[in-house]
C-alpha cells in the first residue's frame, strides 16, 4: 500500500523524528480526470516549516494525521485524463509520499530542457523561480549593482549568484563553513563571507563592500538582515524571500540598524513566488538561454528512500545541504 508521512505532532521549536508519522495511503481506483503518478524525486524546502505550525498564513497549515504535501517530479503510470498517459514525467505538490493520486489540472509535464528532471524540484522549479523574480523583478536588480546574498550555498542563493554574475552585476554571498563558501566562490561570487567564522557580520560585509550595497537577497533575517541595512547604498532594494533565522523559535535578532532604511530610503518588499507562476515562460526562456551558455550549475544533496524524509527536512535547518536538498524515492 502505498505511504506518506504525516504529522504526528506540532513541533516546539527545531522539528525532530516524533513529530512525523509514516503511514498507510489507499489511494483506490482513478476517477475520470485523475491521474496516478509514481513519485522518483521529493523536495523538502524552508518555508514546509512555516506550515507545520497552526497559524493562519498564506497557505493553510499541515493537518494532523493527514499526508502532507510538497514538490515532487514522478512518473505517470495510470491516467484517467487524456492530457497524461504512462511514463509521462510530471511536476506536482503530492509530495512528502511515494504515490500520488491527483486531477490532471495539478500536474505539470516537465519543461522540454535538457536537465536532470529533479532539476525542476530546485534550479529550474520554485527555488530556481524565487531567485530570479525575486532579484530581478521585486529588487530590480541591474547590470553594476552590488547585491549582496545571504544563504548563498542553498538551492535558492546560489541561483540567485549566478543570475545575478549572468546580468553582469557584483556578487557577495554569505554561507556557512569554508567548504561551501568555496562552492559559492566557484559559482561566481566576487567575495565570500563565512558567517560562522567572520566575527561582526557588519564588519566583514562593510570590508567586502566598501561602497555599500544596491540590492539584498534575504534568505536569512536576522544578523543578515541587520548587516546588509548597516551598508546600504541610498535607494537600496531589499528582497525578503526568507528568514529562516525565525522559522524555529519565532525570536527575530534585533535589528539596531534599522533606521537607516529611512536615510538610505531603502525599499523593502517581501514576496511569494507563486505570484509569478503565471509568467514561468520568461523564466524557462532566461534560464534555458543561460544554461545553453554555459552560466548556470548546480549542486544537490540527495538522500535515498522515502524513510529519509524527516531527515532532510530537519537538515535545512543545521546546514546539512548544499545546493539544493532532495530525496530519492
């Protein structure tokens, strides 16, 4: 039969194994319009956390004892839909299982591009899509600006590097440990800044960028957050696609530059990538031009079987990924 983890409990701060259940799923027999898809490739990402919780945002929160849901490239293998036939790859959010069974209207079939197809679950799926319309259109970023990138080895930071490098902009990215800010260098990245080492965050971004900072990609919140106000250029553009600093315990960093986003008239603007799900032809068009020239890479940090679930996703939160986290079914 097939399964899916599930809630057991609400995690309290950092999640851990006894918050998660694997259980049964009958999916039964396809309806007209349904399709059975068999799932290859699982997502875990950040904002998953925000959904564990019993709030009210802007997706409802994971229901106690049902499956939960998350990005996933799978395989048709039955379909009641004449839009899908077997062997069909899809995209879908009937993640966090090993089978899904969903109506037609909420699978996509994977772009024609020539990419590992779990490569549409990070660089070229929602992580990738957050980095470039967050950079590009909610910050305006622009040929000579200096943008400065917090989480710079994850899966969203490091394409937002490489678009960034592609349109002929300065890159400072932030990552944790030499290893990865070795990575982040790799892809690109005028100067790197090892968080966990650097001592006054401030400091160590103020000396990589002397002339301050025209655009911040937040991932972070926090000290990052902090930092990159403390040296800012006048007008600067601040794109606040996360802040996992708060995810667990709720407890924001005090942010003792603040104020200068009034005399810097620094603009701050968060956003949700399925804003833009409507306009992924420009995204697939700008991300396929760059590939085919040799400007974009990836890195995945895959963990086998469906058991291993819990495991990536409490990584996310303790450094355990570089580039993008993934498990293979």
């Amino acid at each position: 039969m097939p399964k899916a983890w599930t809630l057991a409990a609400r995690p309290q701060g950092n999640p851990k194994p006894g918050d998660f259940a694997l259980i049964d799923v009958d999916t039964g027999p396809l309806a007209p319009g349904q399709v059975r898809v068999a799932n290859r490739w699982l997502s875990v990402d950040p904002y998953m956390r925000g959904r564990m919780n019993d709030v009210k945002s802007y997706v409802p929160p994971f229901a106690i004892g049902e499956p939960m849901q998350g990005g996933a490239v799978g395989e048709v293998v039955e379909s009641a839909d004449p839009a899908f036939a077997a062997g069909d790859m899809v995209l879908h959010m009937g993640g966090w299982r090993d089978e899904a069974v969903l109506p037609a209207a909420e699978l996509q079939k994977l772009p024609a591009l020539p990419i590992d197809p779990q490569a549409f679950l990070g660089q070229f799926g929602m992580p990738g899509m957050t980095a470039y319309w967050g950079l590009l259109d909610v910050a305006a970023a622009r040929e000579g600006d200096t943008v400065f990138v917090s989480a710079a080895a994850g899966a969203v930071g490091s394409t937002v590097v490489q678009i960034a490098k592609a349109e002929g902009m300065t890159v400072i990215g932030s990552a944790g440990g030499a290893d990865k800010c070795e990575w982040v260098r790799s892809l690109g990245a005028d100067a790197v800044i090892d968080y966990k080492s650097c001592g006054s965050l401030p400091r160590a971004l103020g000396a990589a960028a002397p002339g301050g900072i025209d655009v911040y990609f937040d991932n972070v919140g926090g000290d990052h957050l902090d930092a990159a106000l403390a040296v800012a250029r006048a007008n600067a553009r601040f794109a606040i696609c996360g802040m996992i600093d708060v995810y667990n315990d709720g407890k924001a960093t005090e942010l003792r530059f603040l104020a200068r986003l009034i005399g810097m008239r620094v603009r701050m603007q968060g956003f949700i990538v399925s804003d833009y799900m409507a306009r992924g032809a420009e995204f697939y068009r700008d991300m396929g031009g760059w590939l085919a020239e040799g400007k974009l890479r990836r890195e995945e940090t895959v963990h086998d079987g469906l058991a291993a679930m819990p495991e990536a996703f409490m990584g996310l939160f303790t450094g355990g990924n570089t580039g993008k986290m993934l498990v293979r079914v």
